[in-house]
C-alpha cells in the first residue's frame, strides 16, 4: 500500500488479511508499541490504539483529526476487566455484559486513574465495550492491553463499514488494517451511562433500546438523540456536538408511513436526486440516482446499508438527496439518527 509523508515520518500501512497465528502476533505487536491498528467490529472499523498509552491516543486524535475533548472507547476481551479500568462498577453492569457482550453495548463507568486523561478526553469517565469479532478480540488478548479505539473514520466522514472504507481514509497514515470482513451490524455501538440513575442512552446504536429497558428497566432517553445539539450546548456524550458526516447535497428525510413516504419524494425530488428508500419502492424514482435501502422490513440489513447509502452520494455528485426513514422501534432509531444527523435534523413528516 502506499506510504504518506507526514512532517518527518513516513508510515507503510500494512494490510494484513488472513486470522493467522503469526498475523494477530503482529497486529498486536503494532498495539504493545503504541501504533495505530485498523481493527474490524461489529458494528464499524475503528482506529485502535494501546488505551493505557497517552502518546499513542493522541496519536489516534491526530491520524482522523479529531477534536480533543471526545472521548474514545475502550475495548475488552470480557467483562472481568471491567474492574481493572473502572471504578464502582454496578452490578447492573455485569447484568448487561452477560446479557450483551461480546456485542453493540458501550458503558459509561468512573474511570480508574490508569486510564489516562488523554483517553477519556478529560473525563472522569471512560466508556467500554467488548466487540463481538473474532480477530479483534484475539489481538487484544494477545495485546495484554485495552485497545482505544474510535470509528475509523477522518473526523467529518461516514464511518467504515469495511476494511476498503478504512484504507480509504487512513492508508499511509496508520501503522495496519486488519481486514476482518463486512460489519455485520453497521451502525455504531450503543451508548449507555451507567454513572446516572436511572441509567440514560447517549447513542442510539446496535443494541436496540428496548433490549436496555428489558435489563434495566427506565432508561432515560437523552435529548440530543432526537434533536439537534445547540450551538454552545454540552452533550453528555461530548461526541454528540460534532457536526456528523453529512452528504455535500442538502438531505431531506421523509418520515411516516412507507407508502406515504415514497409519494412524497416522488413528487418533490428533482431529475437527478438521489433517492435512499426502501426496495419495495425503487420502481416510484424514475429518472434518479437510487440507493435501496434494504426491505421496508429489515432493519437489520437498512442499517447495514446506511453508511454506505450516505457514502456514495458524494461520489456521484447529486444535488439534493431525499431519504425514507424507519420508525423508532428496534434499530430504526438509530438508523433513523444516522439519516437525520446527515440531514442536519431537516425531516418532513407525512
Ligand atoms: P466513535 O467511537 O467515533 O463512534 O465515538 C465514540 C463516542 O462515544 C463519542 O460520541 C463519544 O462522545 C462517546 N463517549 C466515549 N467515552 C465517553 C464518556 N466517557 N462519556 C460520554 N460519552 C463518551
Ligand atoms: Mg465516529
């Protein structure tokens, strides 16, 4: 793969493809030194980095320039390091990680003082989650350390949902990509604070919010899921104020029932648009660029596809782009999210 030049350094990014013995090992070995590793979830590519090592977080902040005061993630193999980073850990945690882990469910515990600050992005906090993927979990047991580690993303762009979106953005700019395949779930993990009572959802994400309420019982919704942050606002989840990836065409989704939703769209969307709907009505967009969204009933496999969706309009060059939207159940809320954030929260409702 090629080699960038970055001030001084030059970095080869390795493309290691196969789970082998001798690959992990090196994978690892690229953690241990406090490199930078493209590791495959479940839910996107992130950008992993040793957690207890401050330098090689920052170093994770500058390779997708991202601002400095969000948080990253930390990684587990399972649930008995809970007590090493964190402090007081509830037993609800616990109920959580057996229910839900290896899997799509970040906690927000206090964090221990060998998290370091860079890590935490100055919280007392630290979030943590085991992914449900083979080679991840290996590298950072052979890692003997938590693995840091953000979508893979540059900072303002959809996140990557394969290992080809990630060389995308970070070839030559980190020290490996371990291709671990397709993401199964395609949406970011979710978010919940266990430091509050009752426990409050910060991000809608691969774990459907019911399954929470199911464990939990009330679980507040944070505001910023629905809404759009104000300027100067501080979300729980500081993440939440950035500006997400938007398409550069204006986005429009059109919420409500799916008949009534494509109707619309078929009205208004000029020559051209590109349309995000469901297959059951590709046939209505004659005349448009059109990215199926999957079954009307399958939100697994909409949200699979919504990065993608937002991804390739840019490479077409569409001058607005109109979406149909699930409802909230199940993963349609953070589907939904995710298509509302690119829009900028510009919904219509019909
Ligand atoms: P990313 O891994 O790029 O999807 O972003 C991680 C998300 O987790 C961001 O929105 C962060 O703001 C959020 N996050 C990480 N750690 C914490 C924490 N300690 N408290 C609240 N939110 C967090
Ligand atoms: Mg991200």
């Amino acid at each position: 793969m090629k080699t960038e030049k970055k001030g001084s350094a030059v970095l080869k990014t390795i493309l290691f493809t196969e789970a082998t013995n001798e690959n992990i090992e090196a994978a690892a070995e690229i953690i241990r030194r406090g490199g930078l590793l493209g590791i495959p979830t479940e839910t996107v590519y992130g950008l992993g980095a040793d957690a207890l090592n401050a330098d090689a977080c920052r170093r994770i902040y500058e390779a997708k320039g991202r601002p400095q005061d969000n948080p990253l993630i930390i990684h587990v193999p399972d649930s008995t390091w809970l007590s090493r980073y964190c402090e007081n850990v509830p037993e609800s945690a616990y109920r959580l990680a057996d229910e839900f882990w290896p899997g799509p469910l970040t906690m927000i515990l206090p964090k221990k003082d060998v998290v370091p600050y860079r890590t935490t992005g100055g919280l007392d906090t630290v979030g943590v989650r085991c992914p449900n993927h083979p080679v991840t979990l290996a590298v950072i047991r052979a890692a003997s350390v938590p693995v840091a580690a953000p979508s893979g993303n540059t900072s303002g762009r959809p996140s990557p949902t394969t290992a080809a979106d990630m060389v995308e953005d970070m070839d030559g700019k980190i020290d490996g990509i371990f291709d671990g395949g397709a993401c199964s779930v395609g949406v970011e993990s979710t978010i919940i604070d266990l430091t509050c009572e009752p426990p409050r959802l910060l991000r809608a994400g691969g774990l459907p919010l019911e399954e929470l309420q199911r464990v939990l019982g009330t679980v507040l919704v944070d505001r910023c899921i629905t809404q759009p942050v104000a300027d100067g606002e501080h979300p729980r989840a500081p993440g939440m104020k950035y500006r997400h990836y938007a398409p550069k065409a204006p986005v429009t989704v059109v919420t409500g029932d799916g008949e009534k939703s494509a109707d619309y769209i078929a009205r208004h969307a000029q020559q051209g648009a590109g349309v995000i709907c469901f297959s059951e009505y590709r046939a209505l967009f004659p005349g448009r660029v059109i990215h199926d969204l999957g079954p009307e009933g399958d939100k697994s496999e909409q949200a699979r596809r919504v990065f993608d969706a937002l991804r390739e309009f840019d490479v077409t060059g569409v001058p607005e782009i109109y979406a149909q939207c699930p409802d909230d159940a199940g993963l349609g809320l953070a589907i939904g999210n995710r298509l509302k954030k690119a829009a900028g929260f510009h919904v219509v409702e019909v």
